[in-house]
C-alpha cells in the first residue's frame, strides 16, 4: 500500500503541473471532451445490454417485425458508437502531442539550464541516460497516462452502472443450508466480485517482476543506443586504431545485457500470459454457467439470459481491468521511476548549483582577477590552488603544466561550470567570457549556423563570415555557407579549430580562454592565429594552456603549477616581453 500511495503521488507530481500551465484551459478542454466521450461510449454499452434482452426475446419468440426493429436499434446504436470511438481516439492523441510537447520542452529547459546536463555528468550520470527519458519516457508516460487513466475511469463508470443492472437482474439466490434457507441477494454481482479479484490477486503475485524488468530493459537498451552513436561519431579513430574487434566486444557485451534481461522478461510474461489466457478464456464461459440454471429452470427467457451474461461479462471485465493491463501497468510504472528519478537527479544538482562554491563578481574594472581560488575534484580533493592573479585587457596569459595537473579544470572554474572549490573569480561588468576546448563543438546541418553557434548566423552580414573563414584560412568554405553536412566529419580536426577562431573573431569576447585550442595546427598556422586574434581584438584577456615552447613567445606572461603533488599552486614562472602580433 505504501509504494502504491507512492506511485499514485508520483503520477500526480508528473501529470499536475502541465494542467495547471499556461495551456491548461486548452488542456482541461480536452481532457473534458475525452472523458464525456468515455463516458458515452459505456453509455452505448448500456444500450446494448439492454438492447441484447429485447433482440434475443424476439428470436425466441420468432417475432419478425420486432426483429427488424431491433436490428434499426442496433445500426443507431452502432453509428453512435463509432463516432464515439473515432473522435475519442483523435482527441487522445490531440491532448497527448500537445501534452507531449509541454512536457518535453520542460525537461528540456531543466536538463539545460544553469548547466545542469553537464553537472549531472560529473555527477557520474545519477540519471542515465537522459536523452532516453526526455525521448522516450516522457512520450510513454503521457500516452499510458492518458490511456491507463481514462480507462480506468471508463471501468469505474463501467462497473458502476452494471452492477446495478447487474443486481437487479441476479435477484436472490436461494441456498439449502443445514435444514435451512441463504438467501444471497445480487448473488450475480458478488460472483463476478469475488471470481475478479482473486483473479487480480494472482497476477499481482505473478506479474510484480515485470516493473523491475522493464526498468531494467529501458536502461540496457539506452545503453546499447549510447554506444553505438559513439562508435559512429568516433568511427575514423577507430579505424585508425584497428579497434573494430574491441568495439565488437563491448557492443556484444552490452547486448547481452538486453539480451539476458529481455530472456527474464519472456518468462515473468509466459507466467503472467500463462495465467491471463485461461483466466480470459474462463470468462468467456463462466457468465452462462452462473446464469443457466435460471435458464434451464424457465425462470427467465433467453433475451435476459443473453443480457444478464453480457452484464456479468462486463461486470467482471470492469473487476478484471488490472489483470488485463498488467505488464501495461508494470512498464508504466517503470516510466514513472525513471522519470521521477531523473528530476530528483537535476533537483540536486541544482540545489548545489544555487549555491556556488566559486564567487563570480564584478572586478570593479577592467581587468580578469584570481583571488584564493581552491579547485577540488568531485570527491573534495584539492587539485590546483591560485591565490592572486590579475590580467589587464589586452594581457595574454600561459598556463603551463604537467599533463592531468589541473590546467583546463582550472579554466573549467574560471568560466563558471566547474562547481567543486571555493574563491573568487572577478570579471569585469558584463564582460563576454569564451572558452574554446582542444575539440570544439561543431554541430551538423548548415555551415554558417555552425560558425555563429550557439548565435543565429542571420545575426551577421555574410561579408562578415566570409571574412572570419578567410582571415583563418579557410577562404575555400566560403561557398558553402548555405551548405547543410556532417561538419564534425567533414572538416578536419585542425580546420575545426580554425573555424572555432573564426567564431572567436564573430564574437569578439572580452575573456578568452583557450585549451589546447590550437594543438592540432602547425607552429606557424598557430603563430598566425594567435597574431590575428591579438590584431583584431586587442582588447581582449587571453588565458591559453598549452605544452609547446613556441607559444611562450606569443604570451606576455607565462604561469605555471608548481608542486610535485596536488594540490598545485599556480604561480608566476617568468615575464616575457610582449608578444609580436
């Protein structure tokens, strides 16, 4: 009882807040339409029902005008019905898009906002797979929530209205007992009650398996999605490596996962199939037996014999309802976890996010400043220390180190998304900070919109990203601004750097932090560069990591971490003379 008041909880926590949105009018209009059209289409079944006691009563009777009355009932009745059902369907799937849409665009706002996708994965991934949950849960959710909800509402409304029917036509059951009379009113109703739920009773005992298995399932196949996406993005290494069989491996290994969990899930389904099977195949017969001796005794003709086994059937279908929706149920409720999960994982880091371990303020100038600044790893060991320093507009800064000793964690917390250390960070009044990795991000489709990203590239002349791709050499991509492509796989990964210089130029930042932004180019490409950037944005402060002793010369001032453990202490190794541009 406690874990079901626990789903029903977390279903409400799902489901109320797009009800309560901006959209709710046009939400609760729908959601209304559907329910009245659930509502008539059992309406239609009770005119049915009761339309079954007159058409077999003129059978019997060889009645034939009466016949073909009962057969116009019936065609009215079964116009109804399909339209009923058609516009029940559309309007379903009308509230489940724009449901859909709402629910997406939320998590969506959530995943990416105050760089919450990314601390989930220094987290290390407490939600997995959240491409999956905002892909494909919430897709599920919203459907089986519709479908399951106003289902349940049709068997209530269902099971209300004939077991009136239901008791009124049972009458009492007269039993001999001990020399005596038991009279068991309705004795219709508690038979379908009774044979109902111990036939719910059993496949709960049977069926509980199936949540944790399709929990499991979903996982296990993101998983084996994850990876072979990575294998497309990364296929040239490795092709390059000849890694082809340690791919092969890792990819078996994962679809044995699947594979192993969907064996489990065949045999939790055949008991529950095994078990649902013959208890549907019982309830075909078993309203005819309970009612035959009433029958066969002439108590009642074959018109209220055929409506009171249709209402017993419907009855006992209404009782039956979570037995036949079971594993529907079982996966539900594995949506509902992992999406529950998903946002209990982004509350938490954005708990930890509203309190940031680094203080970002403003310099009160215009220069970048370092005060104190402890960074720690995510289990809180400290990693590099910088205790003062300054860079004026204009000033270009090395950060050299050993390699793993903290330099572009370091530029992490500079830039605001590293959240593990304490310190201060001070920028100048809405200073423009951009930070270029040693693999930029270059995203698919038209060339000129992966120049200006994350910015629209209607945002600049052409003039202007035509002159950015030719100050950097790539002069060649001009003609293909408007061209849509793979670009990650199309350029190499030097003019990828290139282009992100490019994009440096288009922005014209007033902090640039570069990580190994230029170690796939060669000594003089990378001299040109650096020269161009401090011609054309003379203003800006660069911070730049890096190994080659060449790029001392294209600095004013070189730092280094020094230490021989962690935590390193990031402190002045020389001033150089200004670099030429």
């Amino acid at each position: 009882m406690r874990a079901l008041l626990t789903l029903l909880g977390d279903i409400r926590r799902l489901a109320l807040p797009y009800f309560r949105s901006e959209e709710r009018w046009s939400a609760l209009g729908l959601l209304a339409a559907v329910i009245v059209l659930e509502l008539a289409w059992v309406y239609a079944t009770v005119l049915l029902n009761e339309w079954n006691s007159a058409f077999y009563n003129a059978i019997q009777e060889k009645d034939y005008p009466a016949f073909k009355h009962q057969l116009l009932v019936f065609c009215a009745i079964a116009v109804g019905a399909i339209i009923v059902a058609v516009y029940q369907i559309y309007l379903k799937q009308w509230l489940q898009i724009r449901w859909r849409r709402w629910l997406t665009k939320r998590y969506l706002d959530h995943w990416l906002a105050d760089k919450t996708h990314y601390r989930l994965r220094l987290a290390g991934d407490s939600a997995d797979n959240p491409d999956q949950r905002i892909a494909e849960d919430v897709n599920m959710f919203v459907s089986q929530t519709i479908g399951i909800g106003i289902g349940l509402l049709g068997t209530v409304v269902s099971l209300a209205s004939f077991s009136v029917i239901l008791w009124h036509l049972s009458g009492s059951y007269d039993m001999q007992m001990f020399g005596g009379h038991l009279f068991i009113p309705g004795y219709l109703f508690w038979a379908a009650l009774i044979y109902a739920g111990a036939g719910t009773w059993i496949a709960h005992l049977i069926g509980k398996p199936l949540i944790r298995l399709n929990f499991d399932q979903q996982r296990y196949e993101a998983d084996f999605r994850v990876d072979l996406v990575r294998v497309r993005e990364n296929a040239e290494q490795i092709a390059l490596l000849h890694g082809e069989p340690a791919e092969e491996r890792r990819l078996t290994g994962r679809f044995g996962r699947i594979r192993e969990n969907f064996f489990a899930l065949m045999g939790a389904q055949k008991r529950l199939t095994w078990f649902s099977a013959g208890y549907n195949q019982i309830s075909t017969i078993f309203p005819y037996v309970v009612v035959s001796p009433a029958y066969f005794s002439g108590a009642i003709l074959l018109g209220p014999l055929m409506q009171t086994a249709s209402a017993f059937s419907s009855v006992q279908s209404s009782f039956s309802f979570f037995i036949s929706s079971y594993a529907t149920l079982a996966e539900w409720t594995a949506v509902v976890n992992r999406l529950t999960g998903f946002e209990s994982s982004m509350a938490v880091v954005k708990r930890d996010a509203a309190t940031p371990a680094f203080r970002h303020v403003d310099s009160g100038g215009a220069e970048l400043r370092l005060t104190n600044l402890d960074v720690h790893l995510p289990d809180g060991m400290p990693l590099v220390q910088a205790r003062s320093i300054a860079a004026h507009p204009g000033e270009r800064i090395l950060i050299t180190g050993p390699s793993g000793a903290g330099k572009t964690t370091l530029l992490r917390a500079v830039a605001g998304i590293w959240p593990f250390g304490t310190g201060e960070v001070a920028l100048p009044a809405r200073a423009q900070l951009m930070i270029l990795p040693q693999r930029p991000y270059i995203p698919t489709g038209r060339l000129d919109a992966a120049l200006t990203y994350p910015a629209e590239p209607d945002g600049y002349d052409r003039a202007q990203l035509e002159d950015a791709l030719g100050a950097v050499g790539l002069a060649a991509l001009t003609g293909r601004l408007e061209e849509s492509a793979a670009w990650p796989h199309v350029l190499s990964l030097g003019e990828q750097q290139r282009l992100s210089i490019a994009r440096v130029l288009l922005v014209r930042p007033d902090v640039l932090l570069l990580d190994e932004a230029t170690a796939a180019l060669d000594e003089d490409m990378e001299a040109q560069l650096y020269g161009l950037i401090a011609q054309r944005l003379p203003q800006t402060v660069v911070l730049s990591i890096g190994h080659r002793s060449t790029l001392i010369a294209l600095h004013d001032t070189a730092l280094a971490l020094q230490g021989t453990q962690a935590p390193r202490t990031l402190m002045a190794s020389s001033h150089l003379a200004p670099a030429a541009a």
